[in-house]
C-alpha cells in the first residue's frame, strides 16, 4: 500500500492541480486548502491521524514544519517555468517587477530579469505582519506591480498594487508527492531496520552497548539494563564512562550489582574509518563458565579447532612475505610439515594456519606440547589406552591424540622432545597411518595430517643420537623456517599496532610511538613482544600510551639484554649455575626466572630437567 500523505494547499488554483494530479497518479494523498497558521494547524491534525509524509508551499510549509515535527514535511518547489509565467502576465503592466516570497521561494530570481530585460526586485518576508509596510514602501518607491503568493497578492491589492499569483503547476506539484512518498518510504525501510536491530539485540544473552565517538551510548539492549540494575531506566544518552569508570577497552572482568562480567570493545568504522564508535559486549562470567563446560566436552567427542589463520600472520617484511606465500603452497597438500623457528616466534599459529588454509580445515585439529609430558604421560596421550592397561589408567580407557585427529590435523610441537622409544611408535603411525592403544591389540587406522615444530637442529640431534634418522626423514618433507623478530624489525611497530588494536582498541598511541621496537632484539620473540604490548597498555596515560614511556622501557631491555646472560646470542652458553642462582633469586618462580635469563619457560624446564638427572647420576 502506497504511504498515506497530506497535502496542505495555500490557494485554490494549487488544490485544483494537486487533486488533478493524485488523481491521475494514484498517490494516497488528501488535498486540504489552508494558508499559513490555518495550514499548519490542519497539518497537524492530519499527522494526528496519521499521515506520514505533509506536501505544502512558501510561508505555509514553513509554518508546518514547526508544527508537525517528527512527521517530515516537503515543500512544492517554485518552479522557474512557473516564475517566469507570472513574470511574463505581470510585465504587461510594467517591467519593473516585484517578487514576493519567503526565501525558500524566492531565491535568486532577481537574476531572471537580466535575460528578461526586466528589473526584478526580490521583496523578502520573513515575517507576514510585516508585509503590508514592505509592499507600501516598495509601491512608494514606483513599484506597480509583484508577482507572489496568495497573501501576498492579498496585501498587493489592499495597497493598489497590481498582484500576479505565482501558481505551482503540475510538475512542480507531482515532483513533491513523488520525493514525499520515497521519503515516506525509506522512513519505513528505517523503522523496519531500526525494529530487527533492537529484535536481535533484546534476543541475546549477552549485554550490548554501542557508543558514539564520544562514548556517549547510542543504543542499548535490555540486558544491558538489567546487569546495570536499572529498572525501567536506559542508559542511552549517557556516557559509558559514567557507568565504567575503570574500564579502559581492553578485555576484562568487572562486577556489576553483585554480578562479574567479562567486557570486550570493538571498534566500528565506516567507509574505512575506525572513528565512528564502538560496540561494548557483557557477558556473565557464570553463563560463560557453563558454555565452556558444554564446549569442552563437544570438542572432546568431535575434536579440537584450529583459531589462527593466516590472516592472524602480521607483517609487510620480506621474511614475513616469504612465509606466508610458502605457507599457501604447503598448505595445498597433505605431505608432513616441519616448522623450525626460535622459542615464542609463534610455531602453533603458523601450523594452525596450514590447517585452516587446507582442505581439512573443518576437521579437527589437535596440539600436542612433547616437553610437557613425560615418556609416559606423552605416549598415553598420543596413543590412548584401554582399561587395565597401568595402575591409573580409567576404567573405560582413552582415546588417543592421533585418533582425535582423525581425517584432521595432529601438531607435534616440540618434537625433539620426544625420548626414543615413543619416537618409534610415531614412525610407524606416520608410516602405516595406523595406531594401537596401549595394552590393546587392536589396529585403529588413522587419516591425519602431522606438522611437527622445533627450536633445535634435528640434524644435530641425530648426529648425536638422540633423534632417530629415520624418522627424521619422514618428519622433515616440507620445511617452514619462521624468522625471529630481529631479522623482520621493520614488521615490529605493525605487530605491536595490531596487538594494541586487538587487546585495548580505546588505547591510542602517539605518533611513531613504536618506531623504537626496532632497536631492541626481542630474544622472546612475538610471545615476548605481546608481553611488552600490556606493560604498555598498563602504563597508559589518560588512555594514550607516550612514546616517550616506550623509549624508556625499551632503553631498559637494551641494557638488560647487553649484559645478561640471557641475550640472544649466549643462550646455548648458559650454565647450571646460573640458572640455579636465577631461579633461587626468583623464590623458584620458574616463569620470573625464564623472563630474567631471556627464555621461555618450556626451554628453562628442559634444562631444569636435565639438570636434576645429572645430579641423580652423581
């Protein structure tokens, strides 16, 4: 159905064109005469009644739109065709010619006289009660004639002027209902959108605040309100600051009326701009507790998921590129994948993304950290068990790693760690794609992908008998070497960007604040990295992170690295002594102590490990 409209007509010859009109284009208009405050008042009785869009001219529409507000009202544009028929009756009187209108009517049409060789003298209203004395001066200075609108013709005559009506025509008139009915129909395009947007965020269980640029709240779902306490109340129209004083953007639990909530931010942005707002969603800690319970045992029936991709990989340098274009290629086949890199330069992202980017990407994907576990431990989780098989196993036995992979992904990280026995039974699971459960003898075939990942030369490693040749052969078919952080610098003040913009989106940064990055070695490479990202974000000002707190952090690390033990270049040198006095002077805090030495804490667990057997042998 066609949107209802009224049209308020200042004179009868326009109500005589606007009813020939609807008539014969079928608009679901009405056609009332009322000029100027009678106008206005029959618009708003219409909009009463519910009209949606109101049609009026000159000094009448003028007086609606103070009216009739919110109901849009168009006004019938002056058409030049139209001027010029009543400048054209009006010089048969003289040509010296007087045009009366309020502006939006008037506008520019002294310059119709200089193709006329008319003077035409624009007689501005801005207020009807002032018109008379207007039109009595302008007749005083010789002006015989005007040419306007129905009062104005009015006033004209009671003065003794010659009065022209300037009488929209049809064009004019159709013109109007057609922008009056496409404007009543995108304003219900608008309450339709409007409705499905407060529909879908009053059917979440999350709380949904979205703000303007200023942080005033622009909308507001009821579960918003509700984890705020407010009964009946909104929080539109009021500053998020007001009611988070504390929060700075960054992921975070808060307690609200009795209740915690885990707050993110994202920022929105429009036509390429980040400026535009942003969108703040609560989720209660319990009911995010409660899906993680569900989640975690539908994934241990149907597998584990891979959340990088290669899209996650940040950088523009060429080391970077190389990467991410070898990653494409490999990705398009099944062959086994070695990953080399640096403790921290980011292995498990790099082999998630394979798997995302394959042909298995929705099959599961499963890591496996060998340093964690002990041979035991780690050949129970790779290979499962059934019942009885040793003294704690479950009674209803396990299912192993390699078979969650199932037609998916297996990640052996840290695969030097593995002692050589279990080394044995993972080249025959890579060579005949099949596994048997400890204390089973059942053959359990297996369709899996394996990526395996190192800090260490494999080679070596085999040179020194601790690696089988064998299977290093069968492990090392494609190879994937991940550059440290100080051989792509110039990709540093861009993955840092990318960390802020990620973890605390309403945290800026001033100008080349990270350009320092790029002095420091960054021995911990992209896990070190982000680590320095939320000191940063700690020592924010006011929401701004200086560059000058940066130059001094990284100042320190420079110093740090240029003396410790635990610089980059004399890792391998590093002594039982100085790990032990490290760790003693950390009050065994095994995490504090691999941050000092300048290694991660899976490498400080090793040499702990390796430490501890050779003072049992002695």
């Amino acid at each position: 159905m066609r949107p209802r409209m009224t049209l308020i007509a200042p004179n009868e010859d326009i109500y005589k064109v606007g009813v020939q009109v609807v008539e014969e284009e079928g608009f679901n208009c009405e056609v009332i005469i009322g000029n100027l405050a009678l106008g206005a008042q029959l618009a708003k009785a219409s909009a009463d009644e519910g009209s949606e869009v109101i049609i009026s001219r000159g000094g009448t529409y003028l007086d609606i739109c103070q009216m009739v507000d919110p109901v849009p009202c168009v006004p019938i544009d002056v058409s030049t065709v139209d001027l010029l028929r009543a400048i054209h009756i009006a010089a048969k009187e003289d040509h010296r010619i007087g045009v009366v209108g309020y502006a939006n009517t008037i506008y520019d049409a002294a310059s119709l006289g200089e193709w006329l060789d008319y003077e035409i003298l624009e007689i501005l209203v801005t207020d009807p009660e002032r018109l008379y004395q207007q039109l009595k001066h302008a007749a005083i200075d010789g002006l015989k004639v005007i040419v306007g609108d129905t009062i104005s013709v009015k006033v004209a005559l009671e003065i003794g002027l010659r009065g022209i009506l300037i009488s929209s025509g049809k064009r004019a008139v159709y013109e109007a209902l057609v922008r009056a009915e496409n404007i009543a129909l995108v304003r219900k395009k608008d309450a339709l959108s409007k409705a499905r947007i407060e529909t879908i965020m009053n059917s979440v269980e999350e709380g949904i605040l979205a703000t303007d640029h200023e942080g005033t709240v622009t909308h507001c779902n009821q579960v918003a309100v509700e984890f705020f306490g407010l009964s009946g109340g909104t929080l539109v129209g009021h500053v998020i600051q007001e009611w988070l004083p504390d929060y700075n953007g960054s992921e975070e639990i808060i307690t609200l009326s009795g209740g915690q909530y885990l707050v993110t931010t994202r920022q929105m942005g429009f036509d390429g701009s980040l400026e535009e707002g942003y969108v703040i969603v609560m989720k209660a800690l319990r009911a995010i507790q409660e899906t993680e319970t569900l989640v975690r045992k539908k994934l241990h029936r149907q597998g584990l998921v891979a959340k990088h991709t290669i899209e996650d990989i940040v950088g523009t340098s060429n080391a970077i590129k190389a990467v991410k274009s070898q990653l494409a290629k490999i990705s398009e086949t099944t062959a086994t994948v070695l990953i080399i890199g640096q403790t921290g330069v980011g292995k498990e992202m790099i082999a998630q993304s394979i798997h995302n980017l394959s042909g298995r990407r929705d099959r599961p994907f499963v890591a496996v950290n060998c340093a964690a576990f002990s041979e035991t431990l780690l050949e129970s989780e790779l290979f499962g068990y059934v019942e009885g098989s040793f003294t704690d196993a479950r009674k209803s036995g396990k299912q192993g790693l390699f078979e969650l992979a199932h037609r998916g992904t297996i990640f052996l990280d840290e695969i030097s760690e593995m002692s050589l026995s279990v080394q044995a039974k993972v080249l025959r699971v890579m060579q005949e794609r099949e596994v048997m459960r400890l204390g089973d003898d059942r053959i359990i075939p297996v369709d899996i992908r394996i990526i395996a990942a190192t800090n260490e030369d494999l080679w070596k490693a085999v040179e020194k008998k601790k690696f089988r040749e064998d299977l290093f052969y069968r492990v090392n078919v494609l190879r994937l070497e991940i550059p440290t952080l100080a051989e792509r610098r110039e990709d540093l003040p861009v993955l840092a960007a990318y960390y802020l913009r990620t973890h605390a989106p309403l945290i800026k940064l001033e100008p080349f604040g990270f350009e320092s990055l790029k002095h420091y070695d960054w021995p911990g490479n992209v896990r070190q990295l982000f680590n320095f990202i939320q000191q940063m974000i700690v020592y924010s000002e006011g929401n701004l992170i200086r560059k000058s707190i940066v130059d001094a952090q990284i100042d320190k690390l420079i110093k740090t690295q240029s003396h410790s033990p635990g610089n980059l270049h004399f890792r391998a040198s590093l002594s039982d002594e100085m790990i032990l006095e490290t760790l003693s002077e950390c009050s065994g805090n095994q995490t504090m102590a691999a941050e000092h030495l300048g290694v991660d804490r899976t490498t400080l667990w090793r040499r702990l490990k390796k430490i501890n057997k050779r003072n049992e042998r002695q």
